[in-house]
C-alpha cells in the first residue's frame, strides 16, 4: 500500500518569520494525519531553518534542485547532493518546468539529477508535464514519454523504488485551472504502466504526484483517483489552512 505524499514547493517565496509560522502550525495540525507523508520544499537559504524546526517532527523537507556537479569546488552558486544528504534532506525536486524553461534543463540532465540523486541517497521528485500548445495538438502522452524515459533509461532498476513521479501539467500551474480527473488519471496511469513494462514492484510502490493549482477545493477529488498518490502544492503550501486541508483530503 502505497503511502500518499503531500509536498509543499515554495518556490521562491519566505521569510524567516513567516517561514517560522507556516512550519509550526504545520507541525501541529498536521500530526492528526499519519497516513500522510508530509514535506516543505523551501528555498536554499531556509533548508537549515526548516532542518531545525522539524527536527523531531514527522514532516520532513526537500530542496528545489540539486547541481549536476557531484565534487566539491569551483561552481559558484551550485549546491550538491552530498551537502543536502550532510543535514537530512530527505526530497530533491528536479526537472521542475519553471527550470526546464529558465534553465533550459534538457531531458538528460534531468534523468542525470535524478540519478545523483539517487546515488547520494536522496529521493528525486522527478517532475513532468506538458505545455497547452503539446496538449492541443495531442502530443500530451509523447511528451511525457520523451521526459520519463530519459529517466528510466539512466537509472537502474533496482533505483527506481527511490524515484517520485510528479505530473504537473505546464498549463495547470499558478493559473488556478487543475487538469481535470480524467486528464490526471489517464496520464498517471500511463506513468504508472510505463515503470511496470521494466519493473512490476517498483510501479506499485511508486508515488506519482499531481501539481498543478492543487487546493482545498479540488484536492479531494484529485487524491481519490487510484494512480494519484498525493500532491505537489505550489501557491495553496505557503497558507498552512489551504495546505493542511489538502493533506486531510489525501488522508
Ligand atoms: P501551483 O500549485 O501554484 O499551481 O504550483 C504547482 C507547482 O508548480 C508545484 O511544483
């Protein structure tokens, strides 16, 4: 039985204090949902701030990306997978579209993050997802297919049980328009049979997240579809009443 996960990306977005706020209210009202695994993704220079505050909580933390670089040394601005796992980080985002499209991040250093990832011990959410225009012209599933197998074909099997699967469809994000169930389960089945044609264990253990404007008002119908194992919340994470109700809603 797979275990949902709900994980709050903040992006860019915090401050100290409200930081503070947001991860003790978390702490509180969440701890009612066992069944849920939680997780805030804050920006790099709170990673230490959220370490602290969840020290002997069940919510746990995860950061935005990881360098490709895996040595220590001349790469200003980078942060790698060692130093991450060094403090008890637990999730590493990668492949986000916002860095697809900033950074211009190609498949294969996504599936290359992922797999460093992995090899440092950390637990890649491996993000995915189409654009309006992809999703217009019916290229929705080959898109997915090109972006997933990039992935699958650079880790081995046996690291795949450390992967998370996010679909966050590129048109769904921040604009308060969710895909609707039907777009969301067909796409993470899909996921879900695509991991199961190399490895039936792993696909079951898999959690393959939604993103995607996830909130209160439609994360129930959301986290009651079979393949859809918990969320990966952008705007509704930074107000702790919108992200604890998403969570009772996976629970
Ligand atoms: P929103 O929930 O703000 O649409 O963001 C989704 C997202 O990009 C999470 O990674």
């Amino acid at each position: 039985m797979r275990k949902k996960l709900v994980a709050g990306n903040w992006k860019m977005n915090g401050s100290l204090t409200e930081n503070e706020a947001l991860i003790n209210s978390l702490i509180h009202r969440s701890a009612r949902f066992q069944s849920v695994q939680v997780a805030v993704i804050p920006p790099y220079p709170y990673l230490a701030q959220a370490q602290q505050l969840l020290h002997s909580s069940t919510i746990v933390w995860g950061a935005q990306d990881v360098s490709l670089e895996t040595g220590y040394g001349a790469f200003t601005g980078e942060v790698n997978a060692g130093m991450l796992k060094d403090f008890g980080c637990e999730y590493v985002i990668v492949g986000h579209s916002e860095r697809r499209q900033r950074h211009h991040e190609t498949d294969q250093q996504v599936a290359r993050k992922a797999k460093i990832a992995v090899d440092n011990h950390l637990k890649p959410i491996v993000c995915v997802g189409e654009t309006l225009a992809e999703r217009e012209k019916g290229e929705t599933l080959s898109v997915l297919s090109r972006q997933i197998d990039a992935v699958l074909n650079t880790l081995a099997i046996e690291q795949l049980q450390q992967v998370v699967l996010a679909y966050e469809p590129i048109w769904a994000i921040g604009t308060g328009k969710s895909a609707t169930v039907q777009q969301v389960q067909e796409v993470h089945q899909t996921l879900r049979q695509r991991v199961e044609s190399l490895d039936w264990v792993s696909a079951q253990e898999l959690n393959i997240l939604y993103g995607g404007s996830v909130k209160p008002s439609n994360a129930l119908e959301l986290m009651s579809l079979p393949d859809v194992d918990g969320a990966l919340v952008g705007g509704a994470s930074l107000v702790a009443e919108d992200f604890i109700a998403i969570i009772e809603a996976a629970a």
